[in-house]
C-alpha cells in the first residue's frame, strides 16, 4: 500500500492536464530512495539527486547547484529532519507549489534510527 502511495504522489504530478503541461521536477535527498522513485518513475522521467556518491547527508552541505534544483523541484522526497538536518531551512522556503514529502511520515516510522531503508519491516 505505501508503494501505491508513492506512485500516486507521483503520478499525480505526472498525468498531463490542463494545469499541468510539462513533466514535474522531481528531487530526491539520498540514493536508496532515489532508487526507488526513479523505479516509479520509469517511462516518464528521471529524479534529480541530491546526495551523490559516497557523501553522507550526515554532514552534507548543500551546494549553489543544490539550491538552484531545490527552487525548480515540483516534489522533493527526503527522509526528514532526523537525517537530513541541512535540508530543513532549503525546504521551508521553496514556494508552496512544491510537495515536500517526507519518507519517515510517510512511511509512518517512529523509531531512533533515522536510516528507515535498512529497517526490514518496513
């Protein structure tokens, strides 16, 4: 059921209408999630990431390249304000139009450790 959760967001900003002519602006905070969304969106676009490589959102600092897709995004995933701290003041400035969707919410996770995609029960 999450996963069709996570579609339908997706989707949602996907399906042409007449509001929306143009493919969404996707971004993604850490590579397992943009694994999975970028799976979802398969055939219709691809997700913007912005942790790459082996840096860690531990101690991220976002980059001037960062910000300028974060002002594009249509819908950003990230974990939330356990992990992601550097994304907490970014986020609360984008413009309303954009969905904020936070995984550990949207999963429902309520444990101490913020690393949700290692959690096997979920």
């Amino acid at each position: 059921m999450r996963r069709h959760l996570l579609a339908a967001i997706i989707l949602s900003l996907t399906i042409p209408g007449a509001a929306r002519a143009a493919l969404p602006e996707v971004v993604v905070s850490i590579m397992p999630f943009h694994s999975i969304i970028a799976a979802v969106m398969d055939g219709i676009g691809t997700p913007s990431l912005i942790v790459k490589g082996a840096a860690s959102p531990h101690d991220y600092a976002l980059r001037p390249s960062d910000a300028a897709m974060l002002s594009r995004a249509d819908v950003v995933f990230w974990v939330g304000e356990d992990l992601e701290l550097f994304l907490v003041k970014p986020l609360a400035a984008l413009a309303e139009e954009a969905q904020v969707v936070s995984l550990s919410a949207l999963l429902s996770y309520d444990g101490q450790d913020p690393h949700i995609w290692l959690d096997p029960t979920l």
